[in-house]
C-alpha cells in the first residue's frame, strides 16, 4: 500500500518516497537476487536460440524479431488471477456498484474477460489500476484530502499537534502508525 499511496498521492510521494521500500528485504533477498540474475541469463540465451532457429523465415513475425524474454511465474500469475475472478468477478454483479464487472464496465475494459489466463495481461493490468484506485480513495477518505494533490487533513493524524517537533525517526513512525491503522480500517 504504501508503494501505491508514494505513486499516486502527493503528499506520500514527497514525504515518504525516500523510505518506502520498492523491493521488500527478506531472509531470502540475496539469495533470490542471485538465482534472478542466472535465470534471466538462461532466458536471454533461449530467446538468442530461439530466433537463431528461426533466422532463415521470411518475415519479421515469423523470425521472432522484437523478442523480450521475460523472466515471471506465469502459472501463478494465472492461478491468482483465477482465484480472485472467480469469487470477485461475476457479469451477474454489473449493476452492483464497486463489484470488479461493475468497474470493468465503468473503466471500458471490455478486454478483461470471465477466464484470466486467455489474456492475462489485461486481467493483470485491470487489478492492478482497481487496487491503486480503491487505495488511494480510501486514503483520501481516510485523510480529509480532496484530491490526490491535497495535504492531508492535520486533524487527523496522530499528535498533530506535535507531528513538526518530533525528530525525523519519530515523525516516520508515527505516520506509519498512521498508514497502519488505516490498513486495518479498510482491509
């Protein structure tokens, strides 16, 4: 969440943007970083093997030219996506207000389809521009801001009061504390 409001909202961008992880630091960090770094190499090569293979076809298409291996977890990607379709987007809640079709509808996303994995990309897209609109509606709510571009309403943060006095350790977790209860309020 706190990537989406840092994206999205002013105020989170410039006043959090320094602190707020993009990858999140784990046991396993390293060890990920390293295998994403052979994988990828393997990938280069069979996209490299790939179009070699196909060098001697007579158009661009056929020849694979403009290739991008990427490295991801299709399948999961799939899987999720099926999960979260199948309990939250059913045609029969068009005119239900908030529901993933109603929304599909209102935002003309007549590509995101009932089965995921028969464009998964646009199913992905389509979660990912709800997820941020939703958080950032229930952070301008939650905030007193009119609009993405606005400051928060000082009445409701913590200590407002004394939010300006604090040392900068103290003021980040107290508006942590902030981000925090407000996760749990709409989650």
């Amino acid at each position: 969440m706190s990537r989406i409001l840092c994206d999205h909202v002013e105020f989170f961008k410039m006043s959090f943007e320094d602190v707020v992880e993009k990858h999140i630091k784990h046991e396993y960090y390293e060890e990920m970083s390293m295998k994403s770094i052979v994988d990828i190499r393997r990938l280069q090569l069979r996209g490299r093997g790939a179009q070699k293979a196909k060098v001697h076809e007579l158009s661009p298409l056929c020849t694979l030219s403009g290739l991008i291996p990427v490295v991801a977890d299709w399948h999961t990607k799939v899987k999720l996506l099926e999960v979260i379709w199948r309990y939250f987007y059913s045609p029969s809640s068009q005119g239900d207000h908030g529901t993933l079709y109603q929304l599909r509808n209102k935002l003309n996303r007549c590509n995101v389809i009932k089965t995921p994995k028969n464009d998964v990309n646009a199913c992905e897209d389509f979660l990912e521009i709800v997820t941020a609109g939703l958080v950032v509606a229930a952070a301008l709510a939650t905030f007193r801001q009119a609009s993405t571009n606005d400051y928060p309403n000082e009445s409701v943060l913590e200590g407002a009061d004394i939010i300006w006095t604090l040392s900068d350790e103290e003021t980040v977790w107290s508006c942590i504390r902030q981000v925090y209860n407000f996760q749990l309020q709409f989650l």
